[in-house]
C-alpha cells in the first residue's frame, strides 16, 4: 500500500513512521524545505498530560470578553477575526458548561495518556535523544485564590486517575529553585510528576531520518494545491512538481487542513490558534531551569531544552496572522530575568509565532471521513506534540485495518 502524508511536522512525521514500520511504502509531502518548520518548530517542548484540560470552558469565556479591552490575558481575541470565527465560535460557546469540560477533559486525556506510551516506545525503540526530561512539570501560582482556582480546574483529570501532588511554596521551590526569586510572589503549586518535557523540532527532524532509513521519501518544498477526487475517493494530490498518486492519503496539515478538506465536502472545525515563543540561549548551566514550569499567573510556560531556554505564552485568535514583533516577547524576556538572572542571554533571542489547530471541543479529529481513502490527523491544538505518536498511532492502525488500542469516542470526524 502506497500512503501518501500529507505534512511533515511531528504529525505527519509520527504517521509515517508507523506506516514504514508496518511495511507501507510512503511519501510525506510538505510545503517547506525542512521538517517541523512550522507549528513544531518551536512549542513549549512539553508533554503534558496533566494539563489536559480543555480551553472551552466557563472561565474562559470571561478571559475572551476581557481581551477586547485588555492585553495581559492569555487569550486575545482579535475583532478582525470575529466574521470568520462565528461557526467554531459557536460550537465553543456551547462546550462552556461544566459537562463539556467533563467529556473533553476525558477525551483529551485518553489520547495523551495513550500517546505519552506511545512516545517512551518509539524512544525504546530507536534510541533518539530529544533533549527528553522525564521529572514532572510544576504549575505555579501567584496568589491564594487562584491557586484554589487552579486546584479545582485539575479535578476532571483526578477523577480520571491522573496523579498530582499539590506543593506549598517551598515544595515550588525545591521543584524549580530559580523560583526562589519570586518566594514572596507564590501562593503554591501542583506539581505532575508523569509529564515530561522534550524538543518537538530536534525529536521530528531525527524522527525523520529514521523514517528516511525505512525508505520514506519525502517531498519537501512542495506546496499541494489540492486533492483530486474520483468516484468518492482522492486520486492525486496536485503540486506544482506534478501530481502525487497512491493508494491512501493522511490530511496532517494542521491549521491548514481545512483548506484542502473544504472543496471536498468536508468541514473541519479547526481553527488557527496563534501562539507565541521565545528561545534564549542558556549561558550558565548550573542556573538554568531544572524542569519545565507553567507560570499560571503570567500564563507563561518555560522549559530546558538542551542548552536553551524555551518559553512560550498568549493564544491569538486572529486567522492565518504569523506577524510579529520583539515587544510581543517582552513579558517572557521580563520572567526570564525574573527567575533566571544572567544564566540566560536576552541579547540573542530567537522569537517565533505558529498557528495552532484548535477545535472548539479541545480533543483532536483522527481517522476516516466520508471520503474513502482520507483520512485525518489534525486539531491537536496547544497539545501536538503531548498528543502526535498516540494520535498517529491511531491512524496507522485504522489504514492498517487494525483494531487501535484506545476507545475512539469522541476524537473522530463523526462527532461533528
């Protein structure tokens, strides 16, 4: 069987790997010049299962309303993106409710928890170094009524059996001594000691060429315009190098899918999440971040990946914008002083905007769809690289014909 990826971020890369295992001949097609240059390029680096919690939520409803008048809340919500954003809106508001975050919390943490497995194999099994850190992320607060706040948002994720361990200031501290700065800034913390941190670009990249070496081709700098269909299945996808044929084809666009999706019939709730990071190189060792951590005051995430500092912040609603400017990163370079002092060098930043594929329900759209041979792996959100080798996993499996190894309820394109 001839499958043909389309996308080479740690999506696409992750199918395509489990296809070449099972012995499928594969073509990962994308329209830049490297792997992972777009939404993996540069994430938070974390895989965090104990953040599982879907976005739709009551809380964040008053955090949309307060970003037409304020800029220092996580969520922006451009007024420009609001006639293209009614739809997905819509179906967001109504996942608002304690119920809807109930059920997409499950759901969520089903194909996290699945996916986190998934990963440790695919490290059995090749030997990849990642910059992987296996010891937990701590999810701070800054003052007592919101680290209460924050402790009650986690319970959908307890009931579930996820372990937490809630830490009073100096349990935040012996977690992530740089916090030591801010002691009389922090109420407490909630510390999951399964999530892990780890590179998505560094991971993909050596992902690939592993995939490379079980005979993956891949077609990069080539944009697919669209897929061409005859009788209810595709037949090509048409670049400008010519068509590209095979037997199946996997939509791992991200934010992009729906452009290809929407000529055939389909309509994939996924909409372009900006999100924003910064990378600061790390100059003293010994006084660099120890795990990753999630300021939830500041809601700013920050981890070590390798021999830099990775923080990422804000979710924009505002289309297909990339744009960006050195004030953008401001409050992240401002927390990275803050809890890092020297030890990193703010002269040499390295800043980067993507565009996540959010759906309004939070779990991701895996697997077939009413056309036969496309099938989907996209709307992973602000959780890719937490969700991509369970996500690709399952996908492998239904083209494979097999039985995947999680229940599917409710990450799949029927749901909608």
């Amino acid at each position: 069987m001839h499958v043909a990826v389309l996308g080479a971020g740690v999506m696409g890369v992750t199918t395509a790997y489990y296809l070449a295992k099972a012995g499928c001949e594969v073509t990962v097609v994308d329209r830049q010049n490297e792997v992972a240059a777009e939404t993996s390029y540069g994430n938070a680096g974390m895989i965090s299962t104990g953040h599982a919690l879907p976005w739709a939520s009551p809380r964040a409803l008053k955090t949309l309303l307060k970003s037409f008048w304020r800029s220092d809340v996580g969520f922006r919500l451009r007024l420009r993106a609001l006639p293209h954003l009614t739809g997905w809106g819509l179906r967001f508001l109504k996942e608002c409710t304690a119920d809807g975050v109930a059920r997409n919390a499950e759901r969520k943490h089903r194909i996290s928890a699945y996916s986190q497995r998934c990963l440790a194999a695919i490290r059995e099994a090749t030997g990849l170094d990642y910059h992987e850190r296996s010891n937990g992320i701590l999810y701070y607060f800054r003052d007592a009524a919101h680290f209460e706040l924050g402790k009650a948002s986690l319970k959908p994720l307890g009931n579930l059996g996820h372990g937490f361990e809630m830490v009073d200031v100096e349990g935040c501290i012996g977690f992530e001594p740089a916090l030591a700065h801010i002691r009389d800034q922090l109420a407490g913390g909630v510390i999951s000691a399964s999530d892990e941190t780890g590179d998505c670009r560094v991971f993909t990249e050596r992902l690939a060429d592993a995939c490379r070496d079980l005979g993956v081709r891949f077609e990069m700098g080539t944009a697919v315009k669209r897929l061409r269909q005859a009788n209810g299945r595709i037949v090509a996808a048409e670049t400008a190098s010519g068509d590209i044929e095979a037997d199946t084809f996997v939509l791992a666009l991200g934010s992009y899918s729906p452009v290809l999706a929407k000529p055939l019939g389909l309509n994939l709730p996924v909409y372009p999440v900006k999100g924003y990071s910064l990378t600061l190189p790390i100059v003293d060792e010994t006084r660099g971040p120890r795990a990753g951590c999630v300021d939830e005051g500041r809601l700013v995430a920050f981890s070590r990946l390798g021999d830099v500092l990775r923080l990422t912040a804000v979710a924009e609603f505002d289309r297909f914008d990339t744009a960006h400017e050195p004030a953008d990163f401001d409050h992240m370079v401002d927390l990275a002083i803050q809890l890092f002092g020297d030890a990193v060098d703010t002269t040499r930043p390295s800043h980067w905007a993507c565009l996540r594929p959010m759906t309004p329900d939070g779990p991701p759209i895996l697997g077939q769809c009413p056309v036969d041979n496309l099938f989907l792996n996209t709307g992973q959100g602000h959780m890719g690289w937490t969700m991509a080798c369970g996500s690709s996993r399952v996908v492998a499996d239904l083209i494979l014909g097999q039985q995947p190894e999680i229940s599917l309820d409710g990450l799949t394109y029927d749901r909608y």
